[in-house]
C-alpha cells in the first residue's frame, strides 16, 4: 500500500482521476492509531469463521486447558481446607496460621523459581516448553495425592506449581503471538477465562466427594487426583501444533512463517494484503532486535537497556503486581473463611459457595474478554479498578455492621458485595492478567518478559496468601479497607501510565514506546484517508492518500 499527497487528483467530467490518469473508485476516512493495519481491516478483514480461522480457534481450545491448572489449584486449597478429613490428616488448625499460609504459598515459591527458567522458549520454542511443563505436572500431582506427610505434601506442591508454571508462562506467550491481531484480545484473553473453569471443576469435585466420600480420606485426595486431567490432555496433543510465526521468524525459518499467516491468519489466501504487512512487521523487528541464543539466555540487560524497554518492563511488572494484589486473592483463596466470619459455617454451603464464584467469574471473564478488543485495555482496566474500589468499600461495611452487631442483614451483604468485587475482577482483570504484559513487551524480550511477570506476580501472591489468613484472623474486615485504599492508588497509576494496545499489531507498539509520551500517544487517534483506484489495465490499488491529527 503507497501513500501519496492530499493534492492529487484532478476532475475530468463526472469522473475523478489521480494526476496520472488512474480512476479514483472509493475514497474513505479512518480513524486509528496506526493506518496500515487499520486500512487493511477497514477494506480485506479475513472472514473471523474461515476455515483457517476455526483450525486456530481449536488449537487455542486445547492451550486454555493449561489455565484450568491455577483456577484449579486455588480454587481445590480453599476448598479442601474447609474439610475435616484433611484438616485432621496432616493435623492443621482449622483457623488460619502461618501452617496454612505455606501449604498455600509454595504454589508462589515454585512460580517464582520456574520464572527463572522461561528462557527456554526462546530456545526450544514455545511448544516444548508447554510439553515439559505439562509432563512435570502429571509428576507432581502423584507426588501431592499419595502424599503421607505434610512435608511431602509441601515439596509436591511445589513441583507441582513449578512445572505448571513453565506451562502457564509459554501458553499465553504462544496464543499472543500466534493471534490475530484483530482478535488478539478476545482469542489470548480467553486463556484466563479457564482459571475459572479450572476453580469450577476443583471446587465441583471436592464437594461432590465430601458428599459421598466423606467417611474416609477420598473426599480431598480424589480432587487431588484429578489435577492433572487437563494437563495431560494437552501434553498428549501440544507438539502436533505449529509453532509461534514469531519465533519461526527469529530461527530463519521464514517460509513455516509465512505458511503459518497464509493458513491461520489469511484463511488459506497466499496474497492478502495482510501476510504481507505482519511478514514485513516480524522481520524489521527480529532484524534490528534478535530473538536470544544460546550465549545471553540469561543476559537480562534486553529489559532494561533503554527508555523505550524500561518502560515495557515496568508496565510489565506492575500489571503483573496489581493482578496478584488487588484484594482478589484474599476472596478466591479464604472464600470460606470469610464466609464463616460473616456467620456462614456449614461446609456444604461454604463449598457451594465457592463453586458459585467461580461459574460467576467464568461468565464475566468470558464476556470481559471480547469487551477489551471492543473498548480497549485502559478503559476496561480503569473502569473495573473503580469497581473494585466501591465493592470492597461496601464489603468493609457490611462485615464490620455483622461483627459489630451480629445483623443477619449485614452478613448476606457482605457475602454479595464480595461476589460483586468477583465479577467485577473477572470482567475487567482475568482476561488481561497474562496477556497485557505479554503485549506491551517487543519480540526478543517477550519470553524474558514472561519471566519477570511470574516472579513479581508470584511474589505478590506469596506475601497476600501468606499474609492472609493472619490477617483475616486477627484484623478481619479492616484487611479490606487496607485493599480499598490501595485500588485506589492502582487506578492513578494506570491511569497516567498504561498504554493501549487495542488494534495495533505487536510490532506496531515500537512506535508508541519510543515516543516522549506513550500512554499519550497509544490514545491519540488519526484521521487517514484511504481511496480505492483502478488502474489502465484494470488492477485495483488502494493508497494512503493523507493523514491528519483527529
């Protein structure tokens, strides 16, 4: 596509014609941050159900599974820790204490270790990574289920989140790359969407065994068991799938590229307009910026080196640091534990409880997910931080009128408010935790950039689930007045600070770090006009024929 000046064309009769005599069929205006890609879809967007684009949508299918693993595993903790069975069996209190608290932190430790190996999927792909991790977890989960000690239950934990680390990391890593842009934050935001899914069948399966399981130990080790499920699923299928176009691109291996756009992305058309500019996009910016080898695997300076990349990094590691810390773990984690300080202390109703929150935060994850490629990442992200800021301020509220005064009225408000602050989470948070970081990182830093989004994640994760049953036991309502106060700090940051990413592919974001303002300048939209010609021996073009600020 060739861009020309405003001025020229020139009127022959009724018909209009460019200054070399080619006739002008269609003419339009388009508003965007940038026009090549917007141009394209305003004139040859590929069919979204195509066949390519329905093979695409099942290979995605088959990585949401790997989401299911964390949903699964907090969602299964807060649950099996309200059964008597388990609770007697490795003698743990049935308050919280600094026992509890690590039995569910581990799961962060093992994270945080993991990160320091995502390099491997610069090195062996992203497919091989999602296979390790997978085949690890499938070890784990044994080791946790026949588990006899608690301090063998703690060291299988801990492989266990290590290897579904490693998985966790490169599935979101591989979706945002193999996405189309068009639909990068429906198609990878879906991801997350299976943490709920995963929660679901943790927290279905646990109170279906405390049903009928409860007069022996079956009733926490079977949900124990069924952990690797998914994984599994996904181990057995993951190295038939074609790898990252990215990644192709940075080992040489163009040709697998560009068959990978023509089939995926172009639904099978060899010249759409769009393989052309995502071909060209990948290797300006794996020429100037190479993928890793072996020799800097550990050279973190690729985050940091200039402006442009520390300001990726920090977007990186403090939307990593707000999704862990957010007052969203305290709820997903001690959902029963907050239900009993409102005055709700039978098992079966806490364990239906939980498995309420969880289909609830599915359905508004799932429907958040497609909003973000309609509204935008900061809108969606700001709006759901005002939520979270008014919801926990009612559930302050309400908990301390029923500690205060023993209301009934006050508890059944507490306990809706706090699936009002899920909702809420789900639909603006979920779809964007793994993917938003992702994004805003460049090609060579983004396997890097995975790692350092899991360690600064897992870390606020580790002092909020570690820190929280104490504090729930001894502070009770105030610990959510201490996350309203800090919801409200994350709104100012994002607010000043994050980029949107909406409709731009990843190459097109260079631009918009390397300006003196990138949140400024991720928002400011253009005015292009684009017109359609037909040239003397009747080959349709389209130009680019002027721009102006909008």
């Amino acid at each position: 596509m060739s861009e020309k000046g405003p001025n020229t064309t020139e009127f022959a009769g009724e018909k209009t014609l460019t200054e070399d005599g080619r006739k002008i069929v269609e003419e339009t205006e388009i508003e965007a941050v940038n026009a090549s890609f917007a141009t394209i879809m305003a004139k040859h967007k590929p069919n979204p159900w195509g066949k390519g684009h329905l093979q695409l949508y099942a290979l995605a299918v088959i990585c949401f599974l790997n989401s299911t693993m964390s949903g699964f595993d907090g969602s299964l903790m807060g649950s099996i820790n309200a059964l008597p069975n388990y609770t007697k069996y490795y003698n743990l209190p049935t308050t919280g204490t600094a026992s509890t608290g690590i039995i569910f932190a581990i799961f962060q430790v093992g994270q945080m270790c993991a990160a320091l190996f995502v390099w491997v999927a610069d090195w062996l792909g992203r497919r091989w990574l999602i296979f390790i991790g997978t085949a690890g977890v499938i070890v784990g989960t044994v080791i946790t289920s026949t588990a006899k000690t608690l301090p063998t239950f703690i060291g299988g934990r801990f492989l266990l989140s290590f290897f579904a680390q490693l998985a966790c990391s490169a599935s979101p890593l591989y979706l945002v790359e193999v996405a189309p842009p068009q639909y990068r934050g429906t198609l990878a935001g879906l991801y997350n969407t299976f943490y709920y899914m995963g929660s679901i069948l943790a927290t279905s399966s646990v109170y279906g065994a405390h049903k009928h399981l409860s007069d022996s130990n079956m009733d926490w080790r079977l949900p124990l068991w069924l952990q690797m499920v998914c994984p599994g699923l996904v181990c057995c299928v993951i190295l038939f799938f074609p790898e990252s176009p990215r990644w192709l691109v940075g080992k040489d291996r163009h040709e697998e590229a560009r068959a990978f756009l023509i089939k995926h992305h172009a639904n099978g058309d060899a010249d759409h307009p769009l393989v052309a500019l995502e071909m060209y996009e990948m290797q300006e910016s794996l020429r100037k910026d190479p993928v890793a080898n072996w020799r800097n695997f550990f050279d973190l300076r690729v985050l940091f080196k200039t402006r442009a990349r520390r300001y990726r990094t920090m977007l990186n590691m403090t939307f990593a640091f707000f999704g862990q810390f957010s007052g969203n773990n305290v709820v997903s984690y001690y959902l029963p534990q907050l239900a009993a300080n409102v005055g709700i202390t039978s098992t079966d109703t806490k364990l239906l409880l939980n498995i309420m929150y969880a289909v609830e935060g599915y359905i508004f994850a799932t429907a958040g997910a497609r909003l973000h490629d309609v509204f935008g990442r900061r809108k969606m992200l700001l709006g759901a931080t005002a939520g979270l800021i008014v919801s926990l301020s009612i559930t302050a509220g309400t908990a301390a009128g029923y500690v205060n005064t023993g209301s009934d009225a006050s508890s059944k408000a507490s306990i809706g408010f706090i699936f009002v602050f899920g909702a809420i989470f789900a639909f603006g948070f979920t779809a964007m935790q793994p993917i938003y970081p992702a994004e805003v990182m460049s090609n060579d830093m983004r396997a890097k950039g995975m790692g350092t989004y899991k360690i600064v994640g897992g870390a606020a994760g580790f002092i909020n689930t570690f820190a929280a049953p104490i504090a729930l036991s001894n502070i009770g309502y105030w610990f959510y007045v201490f996350f309203v106060f800090w919801d409200i700090f994350e709104f100012a940051f994002m607010y000043f600070l994050f980029v949107e990413t909406k409709g731009l592919t990843l190459e097109e974001m260079d631009f918009i770090f390397e300006a003196k303002n990138p949140r400024k300048t991720s928002t400011e939209k253009k005015k292009v006009k684009v017109r359609t010609v037909l040239s003397g021996d009747g080959k349709v073009e389209e130009e680019i024929v002027a721009k102006a600020d909008a």
